[in-house]
C-alpha cells in the first residue's frame, strides 16, 4: 500500500505538486559513482569517486522526517557541507530526463556536458563541489515530496526550526 507523506488530514495546505506518492521501495541506498562515470551522452564525466546517500532521514524535534539525497567525495575525512533546501524535490532532476538541467543541455541553453545530472532543480551539482572537497545536501523540505509533515510556506517559522535542527543533526555526522 502506498501513502502520502505530506498534507494528511489537511487537504489544501499543500499545493498538490508537491504532495507525492511513496514509492513502491523507499529505503536508504548507498552507491559510489567511479571517477568518469557519465549518467548519460549529454551529462558529464564525474572528476572524482562519489558516494551518494538517497533517501537519508533527518529527524526533526516533533518527530518529523525529513527526506535528504547526500552527495559527498570518497574519503575517511570529514567535510565541510552544504545544505540546499528546496520545495522541487531532492532528486527531481537525476530522476528524471525533463528535468531543466537536461533540457537545458538538450536544447543547447546550457553546453552539452556542461553539469552531472546531480543537481536538483536550481540547486548546486554535487559532482562540481564533491571535486573540491564539500557534501552536498538536498532535503525535500516539511511536506514537500516524500518528507513528512505539512508545507506551510509563509511565516509560521517551521522552515527556520527545521533547517536548525537539519544543520544541527548533519554537523553530528562523523562524516562532517
């Protein structure tokens, strides 16, 4: 059975955009990109190893999941990291072809080969910033896609509390 993971109870406090079913498996995957992996012809090569966390959970103080992909370069070392926080879905870009990055490529806006096919909607390219030592961190923001909770997008301050506890959470990682 598939459930939704934002809005609940309380239809209409989320643009149904952003309001996602769960897919069939939902679970934590690691997997290392080799230096010169290429995801496609028109994306470009990985100049370094990549390791990439999908669907990390980062707890909230009332209980709240929120969803995260983590992009780090391979190493024993810990890193600084930068988190990106969006409403346009974590992964939305390497998950899918339509994405602007690669129609941005397609269409010759952007110059073929130009990003990775990592980044998320106008979020940083991991595979750029991994080269030079950082983590990047894409979290769907409360209620956003597959992270719990409700989206309440103007003035209720749950972003600020969230991006406390995200930061706070990620800075105990041994990893950073």
């Amino acid at each position: 059975h598939k459930s939704v993971r934002a809005c609940g109870e309380r239809p209409g406090d989320v643009d149904p955009f952003f309001i996602k079913e769960m897919p069939e498996t939902f679970e934590v995957s690691e997997t290392v990109y080799p230096k010169g992996y290429q995801e496609n012809d028109i994306t470009c090569k990985l100049p370094c190893d990549m390791k990439v966390l999908k669907n990390y959970a980062l707890p909230m103080r009332d209980g709240v999941k929120l969803y995260c992909d983590i992009f780090m370069p391979v190493t024993d070392e810990p890193l600084p990291a930068v988190l990106c926080w969006t409403p346009f879905g974590k992964s939305y870009e390497y998950d899918h072809e339509d994405g602007a990055g690669y129609m941005m490529m397609k269409d010759g806006t952007l110059p073929k080969n130009y990003i990775s096919g990592f980044s998320t909607f106008e979020g940083l390219d991991p595979a750029w910033w991994a080269d030079k030592g950082y983590i990047i961190i894409n979290v769907d923001i409360r209620g956003g896609y597959y992270s719990e909770g409700y989206a309440e997008y103007f003035g209720n301050g749950q972003d600020s509390d969230d991006i406390y506890d995200a930061v706070e959470y990620i800075a105990r990682q041994p990893w950073c």
